[in-house]
C-alpha cells in the first residue's frame, strides 16, 4: 500500500478485511438462525451499505432518525431506530414511514399513543430493557411498565410489540473472551426470563464484542452489532477480534521528530478524543506497520496525548523511518464519524454521511 | 428564547455574546499595542470570520492548510498557520501563496530550503518555541537550533524570519486566574530571553486563558487566540471566563426522564469526548438555564457518561420541566468542529465549514 502525502489525515479502509467482517458476522447470525440486522451508525456510508445489501442483508439497524433518513433514501425499507423514541422526532419519522418498515424503542404508553395518532402506517414497537447498565430503558424487572407498553399495543392498531431489546455497554469493560462471557452471562440470563415471560417476543442483542465471541446465543432471536464491520484497538483490548480484524486506520503525516517523541498530524479531529488505558497507560490510538498485508502493532510507542490537529507518539521512533504513520483508532465509530469519505487501500474513494 | 424540537441536537450561537467576546479581545489588543491575529479553529466559519472583518481584524490564524483555503476562498490573505510545516502540504500551500501572505512553522533548515525551493513568493517563518509543554516546536533553550534556522533566512531570499511563537497548554490545566499567571510567568521569561537576544523578532502568543487575564504582556507583540470567541465549561473552570460569557451551546432533546437520571439525545457526536475533572467529578458538559438573557448552571446535574447518541445526565432533576436542555460544552473547539451551521438564539443559521 502506498500513500499519496496529501497534507492532511485520511481514513483509510482496508475494504478486504471490512468485507470478511461482514461475510464473518452473516455466517456467524445464519449458522446460530439469527435475524441480522447490522448496527450503521459505525460506517455511515451507502457504498458500505451495499456490500451489506450485496451479501443478503435486508434489514438495519441506525441510532437516529436523521441516520434512517439517510439510508432509506438508498432504498433501505427496515430499518430500526436504537435510540428511544421522543416526539421532537415525529415530523421525520412521518416522512420515513412512507417507505420505511419502522422499528421504534419506545418507553412508556404515552409514546405509543403519539406515535398511533401522528403515524398512518404500522410500526414495530420495542422495548428497550436496561440490564443494570443504567443508560436507557426499562429495568429488567419493572413487569408492570413492560406489561403496560405490550398492552398499549393491543389497543392502538397501528402498534406492534415486536419485543425487547438489550445493549450492555459493561461489555466494553473486558479484557479478554472470559471477561466479555462474565459480563454477558446475567444479560442471557435477562434475555431467558422475559423470553419465558413473553414467548412471541424477538430478543434483540446488540453490542460488538458479545456477538463477536458468543459460541451459543440461547434466547436471541436478533442481532444488531456495528462496530465489527471494522473493529478497532478498543475490540482488540477487549478480545472481540485480533488486531489483523482491523479494517479501519488513520494515516497521519508526521510533523517534527524528537528522540522519542513524534508529533503526528492527527489530533482530536481527526481520531477523536476517546482513549483506553491499557496497563495504567491512557492511549488515544496505536500506531501499526501494514505491510505485506499484515497487520503488527508498534512496540513501546504510545499516543499518550491529542490536541485539536496534533497526536503527540511517545517511545521508541528508532524503526520509523516513513513520514506518516498508520493509527489504529481508539474507538473506529467515532473516529469514522468526524470523516466525509473513506480512502481503500487500493486508492478507491468511498462517501460517507456527516452530520449536518 | 424559544428551540423548535427538530428531534435532534442543534448547536445554539448567542450572537451577542460572541460579538461582545470579540470586541472584547479586540479592545484589549489594542490597548496593549498588540497585533491580533485571532485563531479561526474554534467557530471555522466565514461568517463569523466577517464579524472580525467588520471589527477591523486583518489577520488571522489556522491550525491547517485546509482551513487556510476554507478561509483564504473568502479574501483572507494574511494567515498564520500554527502547525509545523511537512512537506506533505507544499502542493497545497503552492495554490495559497497565490493570494494569501503565508506565515508559517518551520522547524529546520531543510524545511526552510524546501519551501525556498517549491514556493514563488516570499513567505513569513516563525519558530515554535516549546517551553517545556513537550508538545511540537524548539525546545526554548536550543539556541544553536534557533539560530540556525534564522541564519538561513538570511540565506534563502524568500524566506522571511518573523519571530517566535508559544502555545504552552498547561494553562489549560489551572483552576483559577491566579493558577493561569504562575503558569504563564516562566513562558513570560522564556520569550523576554528570545526578545533580548533578537531584539527585531516578533513574540506571539496563543492561548485562550493568558490572553484572558494577562493585564500586562510583557514581551508580547502578537496574540492568536481562539477559543475566546466561544468560551467553553473548561475556560469558566480555568478561570479564563465567567459562565455569562459562553456563547455556544448544544440544545439537546430529552429522550428519557428517570428518578435522577435524564438521557439527552447529545452523544460524542454532537459533544465530542472531551471532559474535565471538578472536584474529583468527570463532567462532559455542564446543563445550563437561559432564561431572561442570563446563564445559570443547573446546580447537582453532571453529564457523566456519553455515548454515540447518549449523554447521561445525573443528579437533581427536579428543576427540569422542559422537553429539552442546554449544555455548555467542554471545549468548544471539539463541539463546534462536529457541525456544521450554528443556529443563533434570533433563530438565524450560520455555515460553517466540516472536515473533507
């Protein structure tokens, strides 16, 4: 891979790796009989959406309604919205409805009863069950609100309790395979109860690093995970893929060299601010040689710090001798969000939304 | 001031107060006989940019080539551009040198020859003096370095030697005006030594806090702030700014309201990451009131998660009846970068540029 120095950081996607996390995850919900519907609030781009589409994905998932508008207008006619619903989102959500199987998180029946009298067609109510997490949702064990939402829907026609839904970040707390199935156990477990509760209902899991280790997915009926279709550091940390997974990186310009110090072109807009801490060490991204198609980590230098335009590497510079580095990002959604277009290893240009 | 419910976060510009912090910086400038060369990074907008014009400013400062182009398009043709130079950026600087009087970072002599050599017009060198915030730039007392680089201006007829800047960001870490000047005192020090020795060179400065506070500048000839123009949460905790100073703030629709605990649609990509540390409490935003032209925090209400679309907002919510809050950003740098118009309180928008 070559790159052309452009004065300024691109996002660079390797669309090989990208599409084997794609077929790898298709392969993975077909051979558990899973219904995919894959989170795209990670790429946020219609060209990736069509490899998704190419490979038999039918319906997806998005984390706004300005994100729905944006692939239903690619033709995208199932999409679930995994953010709960307000009714500042009405006027949009009338628009998508015209085209759109809508798929909605709602919490409470007021919701419904505004979402019946302002929508003319169906739409797909889910409950969003907050597993401890305490992020949103209804908690586990409050039977009564949940039995009141299912009920709502058997009065107003247009409602349709599709089931319930669970995302529990304290996943993204591992570091390793064991630690991701320990913090995933009392979730299945959740998952069980109301699946005995409600037997109709579609368990609905999200997260990255549970659909990307779990061997058994016992009362899931649907997943709906988006950051695997580039993983990043982050993952690699937590143990949902190994670093040769990575589909995502930042190519960024070097700018001054000291004797252990590099600054880098490719500060906070341009990577993010998000940040692990790996052994005591905050990290704001790793550097990585890709040559010959594989993938290896640089030992001992750290992006320990990130200004607005610069990264600031520390350690040992003694094998770098290119002007630009390659970094793994932190936290590959955030960083792919701050980006209009993704540059493939083999020079293609690829759009992107951005937030408008 | 009344917020149409779009169904997503808006960026909020208190024209007045903008307008009051420019004319403030300006004022001040002036009565110092400081030439004001204010950073564009924070609100990247040319309309904003107009409002300096208006003001009389001339000159101004970037922290990109691609923002020097965003704003050199719009007749800007006197621009700093704080970053150190690479060569990566000469293709694009060949284009600017056209219309736009360059003034640039350059760290060595090889840099001074490529630029001699690839460019046609004269162009401006300032040294970046590091004054031990270890982030780019000529460490302070690297004399020999210094005055090789301003040898070679003498040497290269195009290259003019301007002086030397300092950005020493460990202003950022103070907690009160008086934490702001001790750290301020040694950079004062560092740049009254560089003055005495090449008594023709220019001293500019950048930062936000010490261009807020500082009665007396000392050496100074230059500053380039630019986060002033907004202020943010972490500038009222330095103690650069007073809260009824802010001007930018994230209007975010409540999505969820529980015992003590909201969640606001107003993730880390409408806020960005970036958080500080109060009293042992990590914030990324502070909920504010704006009510009758004043701003006043909400007190015992911490945005202390974020994620994509999520802030979570915990503590007293007793207070909070609307459908909606206003957050004062973290670093205003960061939240503006992610949009891209304002919506001013009169109901105006304004464009403002995004990452490409």
């Amino acid at each position: 891979m070559k790159f052309i120095e452009t004065g300024r950081p691109q996002l660079i996607l390797d669309e090989v790796r990208c599409k084997r996390n794609i077929n790898r995850m298709i392969s993975k919900a077909s051979q558990n009989n899973l219904i995919f519907r894959p989170h795209f609030k990670t790429h946020q781009s219609l060209e990736i959406g069509k490899w998704f589409k190419e490979a038999g994905v039918e319906a997806i998932t998005v984390s706004s309604v300005d994100m729905a508008s944006y692939f239903a207008s690619d033709g995208w006619n199932d999409i679930t919205i995994a953010f709960p619903f307000y009714s500042g989102q009405i006027s949009a959500l009338k628009k998508l409805e015209q085209t759109v199987k809508l798929r909605l998180f709602v919490n409470s029946i007021d919701q419904i009863s505004i979402l019946s009298e302002s929508l003319h067609n169906p739409f797909h109510v889910i409950i969003e069950i907050d597993p401890g997490y305490e992020r949103s949702g209804i908690t586990y064990n409050n039977l009564d609100k949940i039995n009141e939402i299912i009920f709502a829907c058997d009065t107003y026609s247009l409602a349709n309790f599709e089931g319930f839904y669970i995302h529990d970040g304290r996943t993204y707390q591992s570091r390793s395979k064991k630690d991701i199935l320990s913090h995933i156990k009392p979730v299945l477990k959740v998952l069980k109860n109301l699946k005995d509760l409600y037997p109709s209902s579609h368990c609905i899991m999200g997260d990255t690093p549970s659909c990307s280790i779990l061997e058994n997915f016992d009362s899931i009926d649907v997943i709906t995970p988006g950051n695997f279709v580039f993983y990043d550091w982050m993952q690699v940390n937590i143990g949902s893929c190994n670093l040769d997974d990575v589909a995502l990186f930042c190519h960024t310009p070097i700018a001054q060299t000291f004797e252990n110090r590099i600054i880098l072109h490719g500060g906070a807009v341009y990577l993010s601010k998000d940040s692990i801490s790996i052994n005591g060490q905050i990290t704001f991204g790793q550097a990585i040689k890709y040559d010959n198609n594989e993938i290896v980590k640089f030992d001992d230098l750290f992006i320990n710090s990130l200004s607005q335009e610069h990264a600031i590497a520390v350690g040992n510079i003694s094998e770098i001798e290119q002007m630009s580095l390659l970094i793994c990002p932190i936290h590959s959604c955030l960083t792919a969000n701050l980006h209009s277009y993704y540059l493939t290893t083999t020079g293609k240009l690829i759009e992107k939304r951005i937030l408008s």
